[in-house]
C-alpha cells in the first residue's frame, strides 16, 4: 500500500475500503503518479482508481485526454463530497484534460421526482455557480443537460442492448426500469467525450459511484470494434459525520455541514462533534489525543489545511497532548468560517459567468 505523508485515522474505515477494492478488484491509488499531486491525492483521501496509469501517461506525454462529472441538481445545496470531485476535477483540467460537466436533469426526474425544469434552474442558479466557486474553470469546461444530448439518449438504448436484467441487478443490487435507465445514461454521459475523438478519461467519483464505471468498461469491452479507451476513475473517501459515523448525510443534519452554511451553524456542529480528546485534562497531557477517533481533526485534514506541514504541526501537538480538544475546535472553526465566508461570495461571482458558459446542444 502507498506510504501516506499523514494517516492518523485507525483500521475502521481503512478496512472498509482495503474490502471495497478487493471486491470491485480496484487499484490502490499511488499518487506518485502524477505531478504535483493535490491535498486529496498527497494525503490518501483519493484511495483508489482503475485505469489510472493510462490517465497518468497522458499527462506525461501531453496526450489528449478528458475529465467529466455531473451535477445532480436534486437539492439546494451541495456538500463535501462534491467539493472533492472538484477539486479532483480542477486537478485534471491543470494538467490538460478536457473537461465536461453533464447536469443529470432527466436521472433528477427519474430517480428523485424534480421536473426537467426545476432542476435546470437549481443548475444554473447554484450548482454550476457553486462548482465555479470551488475551482472549476468555466472558460475550459464545456457543459450539457441530458435531455438536450440527443447523442447520449441514442448511446444509452444502444447500449442497453449489451446488459442484461440479471447482469444489472448483481452490479446495482436491482433492477428497476428507472434505474436501468438511469444507469445506462450515465454509461453514454461518461463515452460521450469519444463520440468524436477517441481518448482516455477519467471520472472522479465517491465509492458509491463505482458500479457506474464497471457497467461502462464492461460495455466499452462488449462494443470493441467502436474501439472506444476503457473509461478510469479515481475513488475519494466519504467525508466522515461529525458524530463519527462513516458518511455525512442528510438524515443527520446536527452532523453534517452543507455547503455553503452558515459560519455559525458550522461552528455550533463543530464543537458538538466526536473528539479524540482524554475525558480529563491531566489525562489528555499525560497520553495525548486519540486522533484517529477525532471528527474535527479529520475535517482539518481533508478539506480545511491545505499545506502539509501545518496539519504535521497540529496533528502532533493535538497526538502530544500539547493542544486541548477545545484549541482544535477553535482552530477548525476560524477555518470554516473563513472557508464559508469566501465560499459565498464566490458563488455570488460566479453567478456572472453562467450566462458566457458553452453549453452542448444536440
């Protein structure tokens, strides 16, 4: 397994995604890879990957490439986990890889019931201005919504052809017509780049993603004569609740931070969160933070202390016992605060580039 620069967290959730790889037959990911490997890829969030040494060559090489995600415009408001496919995102266009971004209008209405209509608004009033704001550049980065890619919709009943019921349920865990559907678009969203120009591409995603890329270089081996490049992926950890549970979600709002959020809120969750520290202060100094339990901490670690030798400094006075529970809450909240802050006033700026944005439409 890669040396990981600093890994405080225990075996838990590490052996949650050690299973998730041998069961999907995943790579663990090597940041050595790559250039200049961004906080996600340095610190071992970006666990695994599949087709990555390709994606790597390309950079390398200078060789035609392409990134792409999508916006599922569902709610009012984004979180973490979509902050991490951005910055992933931001990573790859850096480094020369065509970016496209497809809002899922038509899986919205299908999975979540939101009409075509209201989920292009929640679109361009917030999510695409939210992803500008956490570093997509709209000038390099060609956009769509579902229903207008006629291309894709064509792809998508092709390939429908090329996987069974059965075949889908084993990979899905059902095989609803909507979700069939659902998926088999996504499979000609993440193609749709080659349609033109056949190049490696890499999809950013969450591990609940996964079952999307297996399907697409699955049905990418079933078509090989379109000689399409078998799609990659890069894999990030859930940002964990700050109760301690494995996954931020909705259904725990008192743990979970959206963004944006307001400062205080953020705050108020922050000091209620799981801590490593001792139950007394002479124990705590004596035997130092258990860091590998401590929700704030690990919030610091994924997304609020971009430099490395500032978190080696905090995890070591916090693991040392040097610093109390209450000083790394402070230190985390002046953080997001200040994160928050910027946060909405980016999206704000953004909001002015919506209407300058190359929009796909077939």
């Amino acid at each position: 397994m890669m040396k990981k620069i600093i890994d405080p967290w225990g075996s838990t959730l590490i052996d949650d995604y050690n299973k998730l790889i041998q069961d999907f037959h995943l790579e663990v990911f090597d940041s050595k890879l790559f250039p200049g490997p961004n906080r996600l890829m340095r610190r071992g969030i970006v666990f695994s990957g599949i087709g990555m040494k390709e994606i790597a060559n390309a950079i390398k090489n200078k060789k035609p490439f392409y990134v792409l995600s999508g916006i599922m415009p569902s709610g009012e408001k984004i979180h973490f986990g979509n902050k991490m496919v951005v910055e992933m995102m931001s990573y790859f266009q850096k480094h020369g890889g065509e970016t496209y971004i497809l809002i899922a209008d038509l899986e919205a209405e299908a999975t979540r019931g939101i009409t075509l209509e209201e989920a292009k608004n929640r679109a361009l009033e917030f999510h695409i201005p939210a992803y500008i704001a956490l570093g997509l550049d709209p000038k390099k980065t060609t956009f769509y919504f579902q229903s207008e890619n006629i291309e894709v919709m064509h792809a998508a009943y092709k390939y429908s052809k090329k996987v069974t019921a059965a075949q889908f349920k084993a990979l899905y865990g059902s095989n609803d017509p909507e979700r069939m559907f659902a998926a088999l678009t996504q499979v000609g969203d993440i193609l749709y780049p080659q349609f033109k120009k056949r190049m490696p591409g890499v999809i950013p995603v969450g591990p609940d993603q996964c079952p999307h890329i297996l399907l697409s270089r699955d049905i990418v081996n079933r078509i090989k004569k379109e000689n399409f490049f078998l799609p990659a992926a890069t894999f990030h950890k859930y940002t964990p609740a700050l109760n301690g549970n494995f996954k931020m979600s909705k259904s725990m709002p008192e743990s979970m931070i959206e963004l944006p959020e307001d400062p205080k809120s953020a705050c108020k969750k922050i000091m209620r969160a799981i801590s490593g520290g001792r139950e007394t202060l002479e124990e705590h100094r004596k035997l130092g933070a258990e860091v590998e339990k401590d929700m704030t901490f690990e919030l610091l670690k994924q997304h609020l202390v971009e430099e490395d030798k500032e978190l080696e400094k905090i995890y070591k006075a916090y693991k040392s016992g040097k610093m109390t529970t209450g000083e790394l809450k402070k230190i985390a909240c002046e953080k997001i605060t200040k994160f928050m802050i910027d946060l909405k006033e980016k999206i704000e700026e953004a909001k002015k580039e919506v209407p300058k944005l190359k929009f796909i439409k077939s």
